[in-house]
C-alpha cells in the first residue's frame, strides 16, 4: 500500500488529476455502450456515490482540521513552558542559575530548528533525543541546587517549570506524529474515482457533452483532497503552523544576561 506521505503534494495532485479523468473517461465509454439505461435507479445511486463523497471529504477535513490545530496549541504550550523555565532560573543561585538559562536557550534554539520543517521520523526522533539531553542537563543543575537547599522558592517553582516543558515536549511530539490514516486517504481518492466515473457513466447514458463537467469536477474534487493532505502535514506544502511563540521566546532568552 502506498504510503502518501512519502510523495510530494505536486505529483499526488497530477496523479489524482491524471486517474479522476481516467475513471471519468472508462464511465463515459461505458454508458455510451450500455443497453439497459437504467433510468432512475442510475440517477438514484449517482446521487448517493456523490453524496458520500461529500460526507467523506467533509469527514476527513475536519479530522485534518484537528490535528492541525492540535499542532497550533502544542507550539504555543511549549513555548510558554520554555519561556516560564528561563524565568524561574533567573532566580536560582550562581552559578546555577546562569548555566540553566543558557541550557534553556540552547533547548529553545533547538526546538525551533526541528520546528522550521516538518521533519520525517529519524529527524523527529533525533530532535527528540536532543531536547531529552538538555532537559537531563538541567535536571543535573536542580538536583545540585536541591542538594543545597530545598526550598519550595526557587528551587521548586524551577522543578515544577521542568516538569511542564517535558510534558509539553512529549505532546508536541504526539502532535506532529498524529495524521490523517493513510488508508482514509486511499479510500478518499477510490471514492473520488467512482463518483466521478459513475457521474459520467450516468452522462454517457444520456448521450450529453461531458468533459468540461467532470474534467472540472474531477480537478476540484483532486484539488480539495490536496488541501486536506496539506493541511495534514504542515510545513511542506502552502499551509504551516506559525512557529511565531517559539521564535518570540527564543528571541527573548537571547537578551537575558548571565
């Protein structure tokens, strides 16, 4: 089974294009060679195919929707987490204090780098194993002021600003692995597929001119199942998550002094 991740939006949209008119063309022939028109019965079903195809595209952009705006609220949950971390270390004892705000720009930089694309599996999971590196290094300083005194201020607040960012490292990560099944979007294109063809076997039936129709229809149809595959995998097509808090955040960690 193809996976539709793994090709560029360009080609998915030529080859859906190329295969929609195909099936409206083999529908045509049919009906033009058919005996038994059918009469109502091939309005009826016409009308449910294409129905269905409604109720699936609407089903599966709201699903990609979600997801999209799942990835929005993780970025800007982050970013916040960071940015809360970077001012509670301020208030941690030297030198500890200094080297966790540097730690925590060193993990700012590196959650936006991964961030500026949206990145394949190994890149996740490389990103990933950065940012636990640094979050260990940081962990390493707490326990070292922790050992000095454990108050509930700083030394707590810090504990529980640490605690948030892997948290809302361990969504984010679950944001940018959550698609759109690769099987709803097969059966997407096989659903386009029939009711285009179907339409036009119906057409071809009726002995009518057909191709600016459904060559029409079938470029829509191709160009709204593209949108939801944008929309599903932000920052490789025209639709991207802001990454506008983690570049604010950032930008404000670099002008904190040691």
């Amino acid at each position: 089974m193809p996976d539709l991740s793994q090709y560029p939006l360009p080609a998915i949209f030529l080859v859906s294009v190329v295969l929609i008119v195909a099936a409206g063309e083999i529908g045509h022939w049919l009906g033009r060679r058919a005996t038994d028109h059918g009469g109502e019965n091939v309005t009826t079903l016409k009308s449910a195919i294409l129905g269905l195809l409604a109720l699936m595209i609407g089903f599966t952009f709201a699903m990609a929707q979600t997801r999209f705006e799942l990835r929005r609220e993780a970025v800007l949950n982050e970013a916040n987490s960071i940015g809360t971390a970077a001012l509670r270390a301020r208030l941690l004892p030297p030198p500890h204090g200094a080297e966790c705000q540097k730690l925590l720009r060193d993990y700012a930089k590196a959650r936006l780098r991964i961030a500026q694309r949206f990145p394949s599996s190994l890149e996740l999971k490389a990103a990933s194993g950065e940012a636990n590196a640094i979050q260990e290094a940081l962990w390493n300083q707490v326990r070292a002021v922790a050992a000095k005194t454990d108050a509930m201020v700083p030394t707590g607040l810090f504990i529980q600003a640490l605690n948030d960012m892997g948290d809302n490292l361990a969504k984010r990560v679950a944001a940018t692995r959550a698609r759109v099944p690769n099987i709803v979007l097969l059966a997407l294109y096989a659903t386009a597929a029939i009711a285009i063809g179907y339409a036009s076997y119906g057409r071809g039936l009726e002995g009518r001119h057909w191709r600016p129709a459904v060559y029409v229809a079938g470029a829509l149809t191709a160009g709204v199942i593209l949108l939801i595959q944008d929309l599903d995998r932000p920052g490789t097509g025209f639709i991207s998550v802001s990454q506008q808090p983690m570049i604010d955040v950032a930008e404000s960690l670099a002008r904190y002094s040691d």
